[in-house]
C-alpha cells in the first residue's frame, strides 16, 4: 500500500465505505465507475462494522465480535494510515464525501492545509450552514434556513446538536468552511439549482459551485420500467382507484425532518383512509393513529411492490432537501405522488402537473388531499414522462459530470 498521492490522482475522502446506505451506495458507483474508466481516483474511506459493535456485545454474541471486530480494526488503520499519507505527501485534488462520519476536524485539518483551489466538497446535505445536517426543528412544518448565510447564532437558542455524530467540532467545522468557502478555497458541486442558489448564497456570489446532479445505482431498473409503459399506464389502475379503501404510503425513514411526525398527523385526520408506514412502530408518547399499519420494508424487501398497488405515496421531506432518492424513485414506481410545500427543496422544481403539493399545515393538507381524491386526481402522464425522461438525461451522466468539474477545476 502506497502513501503516496500524486498530481494526477483525484482522492476521494469519505466518512462511510461503499455499502448499502444511501451514501454507501454512492460511494460503490464512484468506486465501480472510476475502475470501469480507468480513471486516476484513489479512495479513502474509514471502515464501518458489518453490524454495530455495540447490539453484539448487549446480546453476548461473542462469534459475531470475533467475525467482525478484528477486520474493523484492520479497515480502520489502513484509513488513518492512507490519512497519514495525505498528510505528508499527499497532492493534486481532493474531494471530501460526507464530513460528518470523516470527522470534523480532520476535515478542518483539510481545509486549512490543502493547496488552495484543489479542495472540492460534493454537497450531500445541509451540514454546510446546519449542524443539523437536516435544516429542520423538531415541531415546526417547514425547513429551518436560519443559520443560512453566516450568523450561527441561532443554533446556540435553539439547542441545536450534531447529527447523525454529536461532533463537539461542528461548530468549528462550519465556520471554517464558510471561510474557505468565501476565500475560494475549495470548490462546491450541488445536486441541483435551489441547492446551487442556497450555496451562493450562504458563501458569496463569487464562491465556485457547480451543479453535477446525482444518480443512484439502482434508479437503472425502475426508469426502464418507466420508459417502457405506455401514458395510459402509468398514473391509472381503475379497478385500485375504485377500492373504497384507499392505501397511502409514507416513503421514508421515521425522521421527524423527513415528514413522518406530519404523515401521522396527516393520518389522525383521515380515519377513513389507510396509511402505511415502512418501518416498525416507534414508541411515541401520544397514541397513534388506528388507521396506520407500520411495516419494516425496503426498496428491495417490499416496499417496491406495496408502492405499485398504492393509491398515493408520499414523500413529505420538511427540510431543504436536494434530489432524494426516495422522492425521484417515487415518481417512476408509484400512480400519485404527494409531497409538503417547500420552497428551498428539490421537490419545488418539479411542476405542479405532476405531484399533489400539500400545504404545511396538516389541516389544509386534509382538506386538499380529499378534494384531490373526490376529484381522482393524478398527475400529467405526458408531462411525467417528459420531465422523467429529462431528469434521467441530465443526472445519469452524474460521474462524468463530478469527474469534468474536479478536472477543469
């Protein structure tokens, strides 16, 4: 193993491997694609346990410790060691993935003491100006922005902690960053346009930014799926609309941020419609609704399936959110798709025609979600399948994109 990095070589540093998470999954496109390529990217990642440490030693489960603690430990020195060599000789370009799980102040440490013009930071969410990661404060319908632009303030009023790390150097972190941001430092690629324009405007008008979009690894099947039925297909199943129960599903983790305490809220409001939650039932302090089943699936253990025979599925994201997985593969896989008004998410560039947007106050969104159902409505299946087929060309060429923006600095 090299410590070596040279000129030619773009470093990828992440704080989670390639594996099954969201950003996991990223990480293995990155990893397959370079290699498929042939292109000069050398990856850094810390290792994560096949299962967590912690549940072993609570259940006694000394094999699945010896199994997996010793390759662990192994991962995690090579890490440090490849870190090591970054710091002594490490050159060229470097992109940080997800600072949150790489640590903070090693991420400082990379911000002040990598050649300057030759740092870049590919923008997952919102740990730029939000500790948060998810800009969004428990008991509130709407995205938080007020850290957006600099003053960090009001994350000291509010208690605002870390997450998904309490990082004691978060607050370190952000204001490192902004400098770096606003001395032109490092190079920020975004998702998409409001993530784009929220960038500028928390680190200046002359801050360099690029959109490269983003594309999953598994988005490949659900939109040839798509592309291959026909208008008529693809928003109406008569025989399920006409079902006088009527099945709406939440596609998303139990996230506060994510929509599911408004999902719920939504529900106690409409007993004479069945919701479905994909996860297991939470311990909540109030009582929860009887019109809502909760059920541990996945993409690939289920849920896919339970979508296509949904009436609707909701993705009802309350923070700034850039592209969610959960929302594009909700468009191309289900009949109707609702989401919350959100004026800096990715959602809000999607036009009206084809996705029930709700109002933030759950009372509003009873009211429109009956009245979208009296009236059968569904989306513009013409419009759906244009915007998904312009969707899909902008952001299947995701790597190309990151790769020509680090290249051409």
């Amino acid at each position: 193993m090299s410590l070596r990095f040279d000129e030619e070589t773009i470093t990828v540093i992440a704080g989670i491997p390639p594996g099954d998470s969201g950003t996991g999954r990223m990480m293995r496109q990155l990893v397959s694609k370079s290699k498929a390529g042939k292109l000069p990217m050398r990856f850094v990642y810390k290792a994560r346990p096949a299962r967590p440490v912690r549940a072993m030693v609570k259940a006694r489960d000394l094999r699945g410790l010896w199994q997996t603690v010793p390759s662990y430990l192994l991962g995690q020195f090579v890490f440090y060691l490849q870190v090591l060599g970054l710091m002594i000789n490490g050159s060229g370009k470097l992109l940080i993935m997800h600072p949150q799980t790489l640590g903070f102040k090693l991420t400082v440490y990379f911000l002040e003491h990598w050649s300057p013009g030759k740092l870049y930071m590919y923008v997952l969410d919102n740990s730029y100006f939000c500790v948060r990661s998810y800009n969004h404060i428990a008991g509130e319908n709407k995205a938080c922005r007020r850290c957006l632009g600099g003053d960090f303030s009001p994350r000291e009023e509010l208690g605002c902690e870390p997450f998904p790390i309490k990082d004691a150097a978060a607050s370190l972190y952000t204001k490192a960053l902004l400098q770096a941001g606003r001395d032109g430092n490092i190079k920020f690629l975004s998702q998409n346009k409001l993530q784009y324009e929220a960038l500028k405007s928390h680190f200046g008008a002359d801050s360099r930014v690029k959109v490269v979009g983003l594309w999953g690894e598994e988005w490949g099947e659900p939109f040839d799926d798509f592309a291959d039925r026909g208008p008529a297909d693809i928003c109406v199943d008569t025989e399920l609309d006409n079902q006088d129960k009527k099945q709406i599903i939440l596609h998303s983790f139990f996230v506060p941020a994510k929509g599911a305490d408004w999902f719920l809220e939504l529900a106690s409001r409409c007993p004479d419609i069945e919701f479905l939650c994909p996860f297991p039932k939470p311990v909540l302090l109030k009582p929860l609704p009887e019109n809502v089943k909760f059920e541990l699936m996945t993409w690939e253990t289920g849920l896919r399936d339970a979508m296509e025979r949904a009436y609707m599925v909701m993705v009802p994201s309350l923070w700034s959110a850039p592209i969610e997985g959960a929302f594009v593969k909700s468009l191309v896989n289900s009949r109707r798709v609702g989401i919350v008004e959100n004026d800096g998410a990715f959602q809000s560039e999607v036009p009206d025609c084809i996705v029930l947007r709700l109002s933030q106050d759950v009372d509003k969104a009873e009211q429109e979600l009956r009245q979208a159902v009296l009236d059968g409505w569904h989306a513009d299946p013409d419009r759906l399948k244009n915007w998904v087929h312009e969707f899909r060309k902008d952001n299947e060429c995701f790597f190309e994109n990151l790769v020509e923006a680090i290249k051409n600095n």
